[in-house]
C-alpha cells in the first residue's frame, strides 16, 4: 500500500480558525443537551427526536465526527515523512486509546454497593459500545481509507456504505417486521447476537444500542465528509467560490436527504443513511457562514470563547461525562443524588420548568468550559 498522491499534505502553519470554532461549538451544545437539569421539563430542540426525525440535538454527534474528519486534514501533514508501520501504529494506538476510554467511562464508577459492601461491577453488563467508542471506530476507517486509497477510491466506498446499509436493514431485518423498528431492524439483530442484550444501551426502556456495530459503518462517511471539507477548506474555502460550492453542495445533500427520508427515514439512532446526507449538508451550511463571518468578515471577538471547547475537545467531553456520573452517584438524602438536589433546590425553585432546567445546563458547561480555559491559559493540550 501506497500514500494516495491525490489528497496535498499542506504545511503546518495552515489552519482555519473557522474551523476549530466548528469544533467547539460542537463539544459546547454537546454538553448543554447531555447535561439537562430534568429530563421531564427540556425544551423540545434539547431533545433527541423520539425515533424518525431530527432536531437540533440530533445534529450535536455527526457534527462532532464531522470535526473530526476536519482535524484529519491537518493531522495528516505528519504522516508525510512516517512509514507504513509508523503510520498505522500512530491510528492504531489512538484508536484503541479513545475506544478504551469509552469502555471505562460506562464501567465507571467500577464498584458498586451491595449489602452494605462495595463490589467490583461486573464486567458483564458493561456496554461495549457508545460515543467515543464510535468516535474511535470511525476515525480507524476513515483514516485508513484516506491515507491508503485514492481520493475516487474513498467516495465509491463511501457510497458503497451508505447504500449497502440501507439494503441490509431493507433485507436483514426480522422477516415480515418493519425493517426500521426500533428491535426488528438489521443493526438491533447483529447487536444482540454479537454482544448479547447486557452489554447494550437500555435507556431506551429496552436492549438497543444507537451506538451499534452496523449502523457505525454510515457514519464513517460523516467522518470521511469532514476530511474532504477539511481538505477544500484550507484550498478554497476562503474565497467566494469555495462558500459558494460547499453552500450548493451543502443543499443539494439535504435535497437527496428529504428526498430518501421518504424510502428511508432520517433516524439518528439508526444512523440512516438520508441522516447522514442530511447532517452533512447541515454542517457544510454551517460552516460556509462561520467562514464567512470570521474569515471574511473578520468578526472574531466572540470567537475566542469556543475556541476554548476546540483546543482541548475530547478531554473536555469526557470530563463533562465524569463529572456528572459521579454528581449523580453522590447520594443527598434518601432517594435523591447531589445531581437531582442541586436542580431541585435551586435552579428548579428560581426558574421552575423547563427554564431552569436549561440555566442548569448551561451552568453545568460553564463549569466544563472554566476547566478549559484554566488548561489554554496554562498551555495545556491534552491530545487524546
């Protein structure tokens, strides 16, 4: 295997401020919608669509794959000099790295208390999979098919996927079920068989995982996406023609994407492949005005408070994960966590409803993005 000559490593000084604000913004509003003082009183955009649909929140995870896809860009500039071995011990290393600290994140707090003792939590009703995890396993492929293939090569893959994922749950689902229910589809048949019910995600009032192993392949191409825009960025993005092109290309994805919704739903916890499309679109969309309000039009004194989230984005989002894990194993009284009482006596007494739920939302980020600001002042960047 051979680097694919097709795809220009730029030097390092090049970087897009636009795009490293796309990054933030998104592990910003990740937090906020992951971090709801109530789950009962949320604002309807705060809440991830029942099952078909999409809403705001929907659109917080393919956009953080999207951004990575985007660091992709710019980290390949290192592969230039690496051998194959070096090359695909630095993916392999990182992957299993942000993969592991997935899988310890939902084992987390490890013990657990059991007749007035603590006992190591059983390894056996672990989740295997979820966000980071997903995270992990879409930057492995999505780096491997960039580095190693051309570029023609990477978007017939990318095809391939998202049109074979959708004949599979069309075929592979229970036979004379929708091929779309929640556990009569495909991925849910796959899930239990490969990992058994108790290693799944049962948030859902059932064994279903969102995070699953077949609906992982769609949303490498939001990774994949996020390279190549990365790549078009930093050639012509600032530049009238460059907004322009990923503006029409950015509409004409959500086109198709309304247009499949009606033989294949947008779902994001199938990942479908008219979910994909139309998330990307949405995001070149998003990005085309970040371009063009801070490269453009030089408005940048707003920027540096998410570019807070963007220097430091993974570490951050799993200390927003920790910190509230251990907020709710914190006992306060009989049958209430330091979590539920800090919402109930304060933020629910001054701003009942779904209001305050949302102030403490945003005060739960306040406190995420206060421990990022303290790392940038210090120069701290922990690169996971």
């Amino acid at each position: 295997m051979t680097q694919s000559p097709e795809v220009p490593v730029l030097p390092s000084s090049s970087r897009s401020l636009s795009l490293d604000i796309f990054r933030g913004m998104t592990v910003c509003f990740m937090i906020i919608v992951n971090t709801p003082g109530s789950e009962i009183f949320t604002f309807s955009p705060l809440r991830h669509a029942h099952w078909n649909g999409c809403t705001p929140t929907d659109l917080v995870f393919p956009s953080f794959l999207f951004a990575v896809g985007n660091a992709m860009s710019f980290a390949r500039k290192k592969f230039a000099t690496m051998s194959n071995g070096a090359i695909l011990g630095k993916i392999f290393k990182r992957t299993l790295l942000i993969f592991l600290l997935g899988f310890l994140l939902y084992w987390f707090p490890f013990f657990q208390p059991e007749n007035g003792h603590w006992h190591l939590s059983p390894v056996s009703h672990t989740r295997i999979l979820g966000v980071l995890q997903r995270i992990a396993l879409c930057y492995f492929f999505a780096s491997i098919l960039v580095q190693y293939l051309s570029t023609r090569a990477v978007f017939v893959i990318s095809a391939i996927l998202l049109i074979g994922y959708w004949l599979i749950l069309l075929w592979a689902g229970v036979p004379g079920a929708d091929p779309f229910g929640m556990t009569t589809n495909a991925g849910y048949r796959l899930d239990v068989w490969v990992m058994g019910q108790d290693h799944m995600y049962h948030g859902e009032g059932v064994a279903f995982d969102p995070e699953g192993i077949l609906s992982t392949f769609p949303a490498i191409v939001n990774v994949i996406a996020g390279y190549f825009t990365g790549v078009f960025v930093q050639q012509k993005g600032k530049s009238y023609e460059g907004l322009t092109k990923m503006l029409l290309t950015g509409s004409a994805l959500m086109a198709v994407a309304v247009g499949w919704d009606l033989l294949l739903p947008i779902n994001k916890k199938l990942w479908t492949s008219s979910y994909v499309l139309y998330t990307v679109g949405i995001d070149l969309i998003f990005l085309a005005f970040l371009i063009y309000i801070i490269e453009f039009r030089q408005k940048k004194a707003w920027t540096s408070f998410f570019n807070v989230f963007g220097k430091n984005p993974l570490f951050i989002y799993l200390l927003s994960e920790l910190l509230v894990t251990v907020l709710f194993i914190i006992p306060h009284g009989p049958g209430e966590s330091l979590f539920g009482w800090i919402n109930s006596s304060f933020y629910q007494k001054i701003l009942p409803g779904a209001v305050g739920s949302l102030f403490f939302a945003l005060s739960y980020m306040m406190v995420c993005w206060l421990v990022g600001k303290f790392l940038d002042a210090k120069k701290i960047y922990i690169r996971v």
